[in-house]
C-alpha cells in the first residue's frame, strides 16, 4: 500500500501536478492551486508549523507521512525534499485514499 502512495507521488510529479519548495508550496496553498499538503516526518519543527498553519487557514490538507525526507525525495527523483504540494485534485484524492 505504501510503494503504491509513493509511485502516485512520482507519477504526479512527473505529470507536472507538484509543487517543492517551502516558498512555492505557500504560494499555492495562498492561491487555492494546492490540494494536499505531504511533509516527511523528519521536517524541521518552524516549517513544519508554518506549512501546517496556512494549510489549516486556507483548508487545505496536510499529512505527515511515515517516511522521512530521503524516501520522499527519491520518489520524486530530487534530494532533501521535505514538503510537497499535489496540485492536481485527482492525484491527490488518490493518494490520501492510498495513505488511508
């Protein structure tokens, strides 16, 4: 179940449908682009609270997976990434079903 998650997430990712980036992720939480939030579960505590607080203001999901910021990273194909942004409504439907 979890493989499927990750392979959803590089899918998306490589569909265009991702947001990185600690300021990218803000912009599109602000501009309702975004539609789930995933942050690894070693993020530091200050981006953690920051990505976790507009996504409660602007009611957009946020999950902290059970995988830290390598695996994370290397289902994307790019390194030390500990937020993502699922722009695209499908996938990320998909991929919280698939997180349970």
């Amino acid at each position: 179940m979890r493989k499927n998650y990750l392979n959803n997430l590089g899918l998306a990712y490589r569909a265009g449908k991702c947001s990185l980036g600690e300021d990218a992720i803000l912009r599109d939480i602000r501009s309702g682009k975004a539609k789930l939030v995933l942050l690894a579960n070693d993020i530091g505590h200050q981006t953690k609270k920051k990505l976790m607080d507009k996504c409660k203001y602007y009611e957009v999901s946020c999950i902290i997976v059970e995988e830290d910021r390598e695996t994370l990273s290397n289902a994307i194909g790019k390194s030390q990434r500990v937020a993502i942004a699922i722009l695209d409504a499908g996938f990320a439907k998909k991929i919280k079903s698939l997180l349970g």
